[in-house]
C-alpha cells in the first residue's frame, strides 16, 4: 500500500516516543534540498516492510531507537523536510498503524506507531530507506533498535555504514554480576558483558524491574539471590537466572523509588535511587493526572505548541484569533495538563471546557464572555415567566422549609475594603419568587422562574428525608457504706439505811450481794434505792455518767448494769455499760432515658419543687426551689455511625432544715462525648471517704491505765460515698423499636 498526499487524521501520541517527537516540531523550511516524497508498507518473506522514499538519495544511514510501550519505532532524518503535506499518514498494514512525521530547521523525525513490540532493521536502497519490522517475541541476531543489512529483497545500497551491516554475534556470555552503593545511598547493579554489542531490554513488572539480555548465556555459579537489603539502598534482592535463550535479572526495589540505566562498552549498570519529591512545584497543591510529556522548546508558537499538545491528549482544542506570541520552554515527564497550564499562565491565557473540547482565549477574553452570558441569564431570570407549583412534605414540616427557602435567620456576612461589615439574607427564591405554606397538610406552594422551580426541587429532595432516632439511657449509681463503733459507762453509787422489806440481790459470801438489770434504772428499781419516802433518787448517786455516744451512728446502743451492796442494803455500787457497733451499706440507682431525633435536644426531669420564703421590695414571697433528677441530650450521628452527644445530667435532693429554708444537695455532670452505637461510658465519678474518732472522758481519771476506762467512751465513724454516671446511647433502626 502507498499514501501520498492524505489528509491528516487525528491521533493519540502516547508514551515517551510521543514526547520525543513533540520536542523536535518547528516549521517547514522550502530551502532543504532532501524531502520526504511518499510512505508505504509491504510484506515480504514473513516481514513487514516500510518503505520511505525522497527525491534525492540520502548521503548515511540515518540513526534511531526503539520503545516498547507504547510500541514506536522513531528515526532520525537529518537535513530532510516533509515534502508530502501532511504530518500523519495512516498505514494500519501488519504491524505498522501510521506514521507520523515532525520537523525542525535541520531535521525530520518519521516515528512509526505499531500495533506490538517490534525489532527493527534498516537500509538504503536508491531514493528509498527500508525498514525490516520483526515482533519482539521472534528470535533474531539482530540488537533491538539497530541498524543491519536488510534481506535478500532489500539489497543495501552503496555508501551503507559499515555499523550497519554488523551482526550480534551468538552466544553472549555475562562474565559477572555485582552490586554496588552509590555515594548518594543509590543502588547499582553492575553487569559485565562478554560483548559489548549486546543490548539488555529494562521494562517495570509490577514492583519489579526486569532485565533481559537476548542470546546470552548465564554460568551456573552466577546463577543466584542476593540479599542486599543491609546496604541501605532502595534495592532488596536482586536474582539472576537463565530463561531459555535469555538471561534475566529480576530487581526488587522498596519504597518510592526511580530507575536509569546505561551501559559503557562491556560494562552495563542499572542505578536505582529513592525518588525526592520535588520543591519546585509550580502549581503546589493542585493535583495533576495526565499522561506524563517532555517538551523542550525555543521560540515556539503559542498556537502551534498547542496544537501540540491537542494531538497529544486527543482533545479537541479552539483557540481565538487574539492568542498571538511565542514561548520557550524545557519540560521533562510532567502531566499534560501541568504543562497546558504552564503554557497559559505565560501568556495570560484561560480556558473553558465543554465535554473534550477546549477553549483557549485572553483571560480577559473570557472574563468578558462569562459576563456576557451572565447579564444574558440576568435578564432572562427578570423577563421569565413564573410558574407555580406545590411540594409534598413527608418528614420536614412547612413552616421550617418555607423560613429556610425565604432566608430566615440565615446571614452572611461581609466587609468592603473600608472595613464596614453588611449583613446579607440569604435566600434560595429569586427576587420574584414568593412562598406560601399550608401546615394542615404539610404543602408548599412556590413561585418562581422555571429554573428556580427545579433547584428547590432537588433541595427538597435532599432535605425531607425521615430522621434517625437516638435512644439515651443514663444510670445514676450512688453507692453508701459506713461502719460505727461506741462504747461507754455510767457508774453511781448510793447509801441508803432505814430501808423496810426484804434484802434484795444474789449473796457474794462475806455478806454482800449482786443484782443485775438491763439498764441503770432497772438496778435502781430492785434495790429499792429510791427509798421508802421517794425522798431519794438513786439517779443522783451518778459521779461518771459517759455512756455509749451512738446519735451520729443513727441507732441506739444496748446496754447492761449490775449493783453490789451490802447485806442490809443501806450501800450500793450502781455500774451501767453501753456499747454499739453499727454497719450500713446502701446503693440508690437512677435511670432515666429519653428518646429524640438526631440534632434534637431532648429534657426529661422527675422530682419535687421545695417552697421557701423569698423578701424583696415588694414584700414577702413564697417561691420554689426544685430538687429533680434530670437528662438532658444533643445527640449527633456521625458518618461512621457512632454518636455525639452534648450531655447534662442533674441529681439533686432535699438537704438539710436552715431557718431560711431547706438545702438543695446537687449532684451535676455537663459534658461532651462521642460513643460507639449500643457503647457505654462513664461520664464521671465522685468518691467521699470520711473517718471520725472521738473520745469523751473525765480529766485524769479516764487516762488512768485499766480503770480508766470506767471514767471516757469512745466513738468510731468510717464513711464511704460514691456516685457514677454511666450513659448508654442506641441509634433506633426499626419503627417497632422506636414504638
């Protein structure tokens, strides 16, 4: 197949090849005296054949290159202009897709796109340059990207260089493989070559980097793994094996990293460093996606170089006639898009985008414009017709919506550059919209431009939407122990003679007996010690009365006595001993809980309301206190489902008799906490510990050793309180749940 003359397709340009080729665009120079005249494709012995003929033989054997991804093919033409008109020739026979073509002041670049990865080899025949296509998987002897003498159906034509018809000899060895660190902590693979013709291939596997010398053969003591992760270097482990005819070298980088490989005569290195993220972003914080691009530049057109970059990225770019002037730039692998933006900011260009279709213009151009169309819009809005039209309100009541669509009690607001402040009202209706609610069944009716009619909607549509419920559990534990201890005495004695009647009392021998009683009065009453006239108490024989002290222990204290007096009752010693222990554990649990909608502060509050005398001006009120055990919540859904909820929680009860009134014990956590759904935790805690020893004595007498416990008591009080407040949220899913 043969094309001359064909109209310009658009396509994409992908990879590095594609970069290349746009680094070399200028004009046409009509002065060259070699132009390229007609492009076509054969197939001949299993090859593809391309076939580029000019007006004039070419004086060398022109150099080029290979890239694997994106398959492309690019050669060289110095001294040589495009002489066909047309910068892209499609080919699409065999491997070939089409064939693009770049030029600058002393050269063309011609790059062949190709359906997969291909080895090349090229020749001069006449007028014409032959290039011999074969796939990547095929074996040849032939190094990737070089120059050789084509087959029999393509002789070399004379004045071919001799660096052409060089074959790869067969049989490469690797003599050794060996790893190095590099001054700036890089890793270095060093491969030594038994030939240095020999040309590795390096692609990206993965995490990988892989390394494949063709028609090389790989000794049996090099076959191995290499751990050199202790060098410190972004390299982990680098493996050496024989694959078929290939030997491969398979690199295991870490971390953000980056390759470059190069080789000198027989001595091949692949150097891999830790990518350094760069400080010089000229757009810092904006992030870029596009395809990377390497442009360099001097003097260019504004208008060419875009059109550069359209055929690059397969947009679609309309640039106006006031884009005028030339720039001069150096860009290697930076996102497409960076670069347009690059490209605009130096000219004080802008851009509007509508679908793949670019618009690029003055910034001032395009201020004008958006203008423009916004007073157009401005005066649409105001000559309009209005529509009406009712909402249905499921969830959000009518009153709330109709206060937000007005503006309500939203403000914004702002400063001019004198420093007034304005506060504007803020409203979704247009200046000619109206509202009108209707609550008995939950309607709106709106007025406004059509335009206006379809954005409430979508609000709307956004806002009434039914509203998960939090159920809110607090438990209040109060928790009371105490521990009480009181001993005491009371001790008299009496002497009463002329008693009538019987002796009464147990006999100790020796004359003298014993009576017993449960307490002091009893004692008094069997022995008569009152008298037979009532004239005596025996009450006042007392001379130690300390007994058992239990009014803080809130209980009585159990007591005994005893009296010893003589055979004719006329003397007594009257002996009374108190004593109390007392223990109290207590624990008083309050729960209250309160349902609400999420944003909702909800109040629940149970107690009584105590009455006091208040004086003021106008005289003597009575007024009230409360005293209640209260919840009150805010809860807050968060998008990951846990609960936030500003809490209060109160606990009060009637305290002490003042003679101005009753005292108010007050018991109060005010806090904000975040909680997993059905999760519990403690808000807070207070723990009271109180201990209290007394003693009660005569002087002198009660510090005495042994008998000195007959003339003091003694009291012990241990006191321990605490109180907790634990609160439970649960998000309510189910409607029988929230019933």
């Amino acid at each position: 197949m043969k094309f001359k003359g064909l109209n310009p397709t658009p396509g994409r340009w992908m990879g590095r090849t594609a970069a290349a080729l746009v680094l070399l665009a200028a004009p046409v120079f009509a002065l060259a005296q070699t132009a390229i005249s007609a492009i076509s494709s054969t197939r001949v012995a299993g090859q593809d054949m391309v076939r580029i003929d000019f007006n004039a033989p070419l004086t060398r054997l022109p150099e080029g290159f290979a890239v694997q991804t994106p398959p492309r093919i690019a050669i060289d033409l110095p001294g040589v202009v495009n002489g066909m008109g047309v910068s892209n020739v499609p080919v699409n026979a065999g491997l070939v897709r089409s064939a693009l073509l770049a030029q600058t002041p002393d050269r063309t670049r011609l790059v062949l796109t190709l359906g997969a990865a291909a080895q090349y080899k090229a020749s001069l025949s006449g007028n014409s340059l032959l290039v011999a296509l074969t796939p990547d998987a095929a074996e040849s002897t032939q190094p990737f990207g070089s120059a050789a003498p084509a087959p029999a159906a393509m002789a070399a034509a004379p004045g071919m260089s001799d660096s052409a018809a060089d074959v790869q000899p067969r049989g490469n060895a690797i003599r050794s493989v060996d790893f190095r660190k590099g001054a700036d902590g890089s890793g270095r693979v060093v491969v030594q070559l038994a030939n240095a013709a020999a040309k590795p291939a390096v692609r990206q596997d993965g995490q990988n980097l892989i390394v494949e010398f063709d028609r090389a053969t790989l000794p049996d003591a090099l076959r191995r793994r290499m751990d050199v992760s202790d060098f410190g270097t972004p390299v982990n482990t680098i493996t050496a094996m024989q694959a078929g005819s290939k030997v491969r070298l398979i690199v295991q980088p870490r971390g953000n990293w980056q390759d470059s490989a190069y080789q000198t005569d027989d001595t091949f290195v692949l150097e891999i460093k830790t990518a350094a993220l760069s400080t010089n972003k000229p757009t810092e914080g904006k992030g870029y996606t596009g395809q990377k691009i390497s442009l360099n530049f001097q003097n260019i057109e504004v208008r060419a170089l875009l059109q550069v970059i359209a055929d690059f990225t397969n947009f679609n770019i309309v640039t106006s006639d006031t884009v005028t002037g030339n720039v001069t730039l150096r860009l290697k692998d930076v996102p497409w898009d960076q670069a347009l933006d690059l490209v605009l900011e130096a000219r004080n260009l802008g851009m509007t985008r509508s679908g793949n279709v670019l618009m690029i213009a003055p910034k001032k151009e395009i201020a004008e414009r958006q203008q423009a169309e916004l007073e157009a819009q401005k005066r649409v809005m105001e000559l309009e017709p209005v529509r009406t039209q009712s909402f249905q309100l499921n969830y959000a009541r009518a009153e709330d919506v109709t206060k937000a669509l007005k503006g309500g009690e939203s403000t914004q607001t702002t400063t001019d550059p004198t420093g007034k402040s304005t506060a504007t009202v803020t409203r979704i209706l247009s200046p000619r919209g109206s509202i009108i609610p209707e609550p008995r069944t939950n309607q709106i009716f709106v007025s406004d431009i059509p335009s206006k009619l379809q954005e409430i909607q979508d609000w709307i549509a956004k806002i009434d939407v039914p509203v998960r419920q939090v159920m809110i559990e607090a438990r209040i534990v109060e928790a009371d122990q105490s521990f009480g201890r009181a001993l005491g005495i009371k001790l008299g004695a009496t002497d009463v003679r002329g008693l009538q009647g019987g002796t009464p009392g147990y006999s100790l021998g020796g004359g003298n007996r014993v009576a017993f009683g449960g307490n002091y009065t009893s004692i008094g009453s069997q022995t008569l010690q009152n008298g037979v006239d009532s004239a005596t108490n025996y009450t006042n024989s007392n001379f130690v009365n300390l007994p058992a002290n239990s009014g803080s222990l809130g209980a009585s204290a159990a007591s005994i006595a005893f009296s010893i007096f003589s055979a004719g009752a006329n003397r007594f010693l009257n002996l009374e001993l108190s004593a109390l222990e007392s223990e109290n554990k207590g624990r008083v649990i309050s729960s209250p809980r309160v349902v609400t909608s999420d944003q909702v502060t909800a109040n629940i509050e149970q107690g009584v309301e105590i009455p006091y005398t208040a004086v003021s001006q106008n005289g003597t009120n009575t007024e009230f206190k409360k005293a209640s055990l209260m919840l009150k919540v805010k809860p807050h859904i968060t998008p990951d489902g846990n609960i936030s909820m500003d809490v209060e929680v109160n606990k009060d009860s009637p305290g002490a008799v003042t003679s101005t009134g009753v005292g108010i014990n007050t018991k109060r956590v005010q806090t904000q906490v975040q909680v997993e759904n059905g999760g519990t935790v403690v808000l807070g805690g207070v723990y009271l510990q109180e201990e209290n020893d007394v003693v009660n004595k005569v002087p002198v007498l009660g510090d005495l050793p042994v008998v000195g416990a007959l003339f003091r008591n003694k009291s012990r009080l241990v006191k321990n309180s605490e109180l907790l407040v634990f609160i439970t949220p649960r998000i309510m899913t189910e409607r029988t749940e929230v019933r």
